[in-house]
C-alpha cells in the first residue's frame, strides 16, 4: 500500500450515465431509447420531467471535462447511448454519434483523465424493444454488433470496458415492478430477461477483444448489504433466498458456476431459452467485476405459494432517496466478492449520496453530509483492500447532478450541483473534498 493506504495508479473518479446527462436526445441521428419513450408516458417520472435536455452535456461536454480535470480525476466512468450510434439497433451506423464519443475521450486522455467505457446503461433503443427487446436473444446478438462497433472506433485509446451497469434493475425495475423502461410489469420475464442480458455480455466481451486485445473488460453488478430483521430461521432463509435473487443469479453464471439452484425456484426459466454453450459464454472470463453500493436492506420472510422475501423498513442514517447509510456492508460486499467468485481486479464504479442541496447565500453549495458519506465509504473501501481485496478504483455517483430516472430532477447525487434552468455547474464542497483527496491519493482521510 502507498501512503493514504492506496496503492499507486487508484483510480479517483466519478461516474454518469449517457440519458441522464446528455440530452439531445433526437439531434446527429439519434433515434428514440426506451427512456425517451418511458419519460414521456403520463405517470412514469416523479416531477413529469425528462431527459430531453437533461444536463444538455451533449453540448457542454468540454466544460464538463475542464471541471473534472479541476476536480483532480483520474477516472470518468461514461456510457454509451446505443440509439445514438446505431439507430436502429444494429445495421446502419451513425458516424455522428461515433464522433461524439470519439472527440469526449480525446479530450479525457488531453487531461490525464483514464475513460471507463459502459456500453449499456439501461437506454435500449425502441425499434429493438418493438422488436421483443430484452425477451428476445436477437438482442443479445444486436449488443454484441454495438460492442463491435464501438470498440473499433474508440479501443485504440480506451483500455477499460464495462458491458452492463446492473443488470438485476434493468430485469426486476423494467419488467416486474414497471418503474423503469420499459415499464412492464411481467414477472415470468425475469428468466429470459436475464439470460438474455447475461449471454450478451460473454457476446460482448468476446467483441470487444477481438476489436482491442489489449482491452480490460467488465460487468458493474449492484451489490446491496442484506441482513435477516431477525434471528429467526424464516428470515435468515429468506436473506438468503433474496441474495440469491439479487446478486448470485448473476454472480454464480459469470464466474462459471450456472443458475443458483434455490433462486431457480422463484424464476421460471423458459425451456427454450438456455441453449447450448450459453452458460460457457456467459462465464467468457473477465479482468475485473465493478460493483456499484449505495445501502443495507433488512429482510423478513414473506407469505404466500412462492414467500418472496419483503424488505423492511431502513433504520438509521437516511438519505432523501430513503436509503440507509451503512458503509460497513461495501467492506463486507468486497471482501465477499473476492472470497468467493475472486475476480482479478474490483473497482467501486458508483457509490454515493441523495441530499436537498442549495445554493447557499454565498454562492457556493455546502454538504457537509456528502462529505461525510464519502468519507466513511473510502474507508470501508480501503479497510477491504486492507484485507487482501485488489480495488483499483472508486467512481463516485455522480459527477453532477442529474436526470435521476423515475425520480426526475428531484434527487440531487453530484459533486457538482447543477442548475437545470441555466445548466450553471457549480463545484459542492463535497467536490472540493474529493479534489484533496484524489490530490493525495487518499492520504488526506484521516
């Protein structure tokens, strides 16, 4: 370990996603995502907003990386708008969009700014959700193209790829609880949904080294502290029931050890769906595992035919998105990941904090708060890798705030703060934090 208990070449970074930023959403050729399509149905988003213009950093882009270069960066974690790039899904190729990209990490690696590429955020485009989306293994097929493209264009100058951010939302939000694109609410989907988003990452990753063999490639999971509400063996059951709904239902299949058998109960898996050579192509190995942690959930058996477990209500240290701040449980999720699946490298690729941010009389943005929170997750970070774990890195969530989903511009997540009407960024006292910290390499903690 170097000084600051983190080892030379840590990644201090900070992390967005292409819809929640970039606005623009029918300018250069870009076609319509889900997520155009989602935010603009009658009763999906908290504030009846959208990402039309969002943070408008499709235009602002230069700004944005002058701020973060400010800010000491070593690491931007960016995705990729599919639709923007391929408009229809696969086939014709929107230069413009590739150009977009191309001139964004240009303009990183001119500040020393190492970009960490996701292809997919959560933004399908339409015409392949018309086209069955996620249910359908043409669209696996179709990512694999993306992940061809892409990489073609932009792998000579970016090393660091990540297929999907958090697979388990895009399955459990888009298509079971509907409060995400593409709002279906189907739970007999999760098996095919999954498999699909599964198998097109072993595509992908296969693409992307055949494009770059240099490439390091990835998946981000999110990865949530769960803790039985009581000593009870229906409850302690009932964690680990939801743990393997969670987390090994994708975790066990990449690390090459299929679908968990007790989770397999709750997902009724299409006889048709798992082909032969899938599970080997899913588990194609990967250089590292990003785990994105943001909370704890307490857990309590649940009642019926299938008992699915229940969440209980968080305790504790709240955020305005109501969740618990319990930085402990990214040690414990850490030292998990490398205990039982040992990925060759980890990296934090979101972790961070919803409060009601302002502008104080001053002109600056005091949050103290977010400080704090940071504060206390670089340690936990830092007390994993004090027990053998290989963290390279931690992307806070986010650079700025944002287009913050279904919940619109309501929830305020960045070390800069963002005024929507006039697209001002100002830099919070918790960016100034990470500047001094990213300066010293972590050394400046304590």
């Amino acid at each position: 370990m170097a000084e600051g208990g983190f080892p030379a070449g840590f990644y201090w970074g900070a992390a967005t996603a292409a819809y929640q930023i970039e606005g623009a959403i029918a300018e250069d050729g870009k076609s319509e995502s889900i997520w155009d399509r989602f935010a603009h149905t009658p009763g999906k988003i908290d504030d009846r907003t959208n990402g039309d213009i969002a943070c408008d950093h499709y235009h602002r882009w230069p700004e944005d990386v002058a701020l973060m270069a400010r800010l000491g960066l070593s690491g931007y974690r960016f995705s990729t708008a599919w639709a923007r790039i391929l408009p229809e899904g696969y086939g014709r190729v929107n230069q413009a969009g590739l150009d977009y990209y191309s001139r964004l990490v240009d303009a990183l690696l001119a500040e020393h700014i190492t970009p960490f590429v996701t292809l997919y955020h959560w933004d399908l485009p339409q015409a392949l959700q018309e086209r069955g989306g996620w249910e359908s293994r043409d669209t696996a097929k179709a990512f694999a193209e993306l992940a061809h493209v892409v990489t073609a264009r932009l792998g000579d100058r970016v090393r660091h790829w990540i297929t999907h951010n958090e697979p388990h939302i895009v399955v459990f939000h888009g298509y079971v609880t509907g409060t995400k694109a593409p709002g279906l609410t189907n739970p007999a989907l999760i098996g095919p949904v999954a498999h699909h988003l599964l198998l097109s990452h072993g595509l992908a990753a296969q693409a992307i080294r055949s494009e770059s063999p240099q490439a390091q490639v990835g998946i981000t999971l999110n990865l949530t502290a769960l803790e039985p509400a009581s000593d009870r063996s229906e409850d302690i059951e009932a964690t680990t029931l939801l743990d393997g709904l969670h987390h090994r239902w994708y975790l066990d299949p990449l690390y090459g050890k299929g679908y968990p058998e007790d989770a397999a109960r709750l997902v009724r898996m299409p006889a048709d769906v798992v082909r032969s050579g899938d599970m080997e192509t899913i588990a194609t190995p990967t250089d590292f595992l990003g785990v994105n942690y943001y909370t704890r959930y307490r857990v309590r058996a649940g009642r019926g035919e299938l008992a699915i477990p229940q969440m209980v209500e968080p305790t504790g240290r709240l955020t305005t998105m109501g969740w618990e701040i319990y930085p402990q449980g990214l040690t414990e999720l850490l030292a998990r990941a490398h205990r039982e699946y040992a990925p060759k490298m980890l990296y934090v690729t979101e972790s961070g904090v919803a409060f009601p941010d302002a502008v104080a009389a001053d002109g600056h943005v005091h949050d103290p708060a977010r400080a704090d929170y940071l504060r206390e997750h670089f340690h936990a970070a830092r007390d994993a890798m004090a027990q053998g774990v290989p963290v390279g890195g931690y992307f806070v969530w986010s650079l700025m705030d944002n287009f913050e989903w279904s919940y619109g511009f309501t929830q305020r997540f960045g070390l800069l703060y963002t005024d929507y009407r006039t697209q001002r960024r100002i830099i919070k006292d918790s960016g100034f934090f990470m500047q001094r910290i990213a300066a010293t390499n972590g050394a400046d903690l304590d």
